[in-house]
C-alpha cells in the first residue's frame, strides 16, 4: 500500500553514505537522484524511501513518532540489519530482538535522527 517515505537531511551526501551502506543489506539500490533529492527500492514493484533536503529551504528536523519500518524475512536478517546501522554509526533505540509473540525488531536512529527499524513476522 505504501508506494515510498521521504525523510529530510541537512546533508544529502553523508546520508547517502549511510542508506546506500544499510539498503544493501536489504537488496534496496538507487532508483532516482537529483542534486536535493535520493531515492531506493528493492525493485519496480516495491515501496522505495527518500531522503530530500526540505523543499521551503529550512533546516530538516526529526518527526516525533515518526519511524519508518524495513520489512525483512527473518531474525538472522534483522540482526544483520541493526548490526550494519550500529556500524554506520546509527544511534541505538532498542537493540533487535522479539518484541512480543511472533514480532522480530531492531530500532535505530540514522546520522539525521530519523527514527528506522528492520522487523520480521512469524
């Protein structure tokens, strides 16, 4: 149902450092790219994620209560995913494990702030 998530950064390039190194691990690449504006997807017929300088030219901030969720296809992936972010020098916020019966996740905080987890069901 999502089609793609835009977040805001204050620099474009050292977040895509960061998303290019962590997408990887899902199978996510570039798809668009223009001087303010990037995108990934893991192909044609899945969501993608942006990351945008903010169009009205002011600083980009945080969303509180904003996450956006990679949805992986097990534990293993889930860890590998929260262990690449740590080592990109993500901020911890709630190493991976089961959160409750039948949910997998890891949360983290890219270089910006934004708020990002890996996740599995079952």
């Amino acid at each position: 149902m999502i089609g793609y998530v835009t977040l805001g950064t204050n620099d474009l390039q050292r977040a895509a450092k960061f998303y290019d190194a962590l997408l990887a691990e899902v199978g996510g690449k570039r798809f668009m790219e223009y001087d303010s504006f990037i995108a990934w997807s893991a192909g044609p017929d899945s969501p993608g994620i942006g990351l945008a300088k903010p169009f009205d030219g002011n600083a980009a901030t945080v969303g509180n209560g904003v996450m956006v969720a990679f949805k992986v296809d097990s534990p293993a992936k889930v860890d590998q995913v929260y262990q690449k972010a740590m080592e990109l020098g993500a901020k911890d916020e709630g190493p991976a494990g089961p959160r409750g019966e039948g949910f997998y996740a890891g949360y983290f905080r890219d270089p910006d702030g934004n708020k990002l987890n890996a996740f599995c069901m079952g």
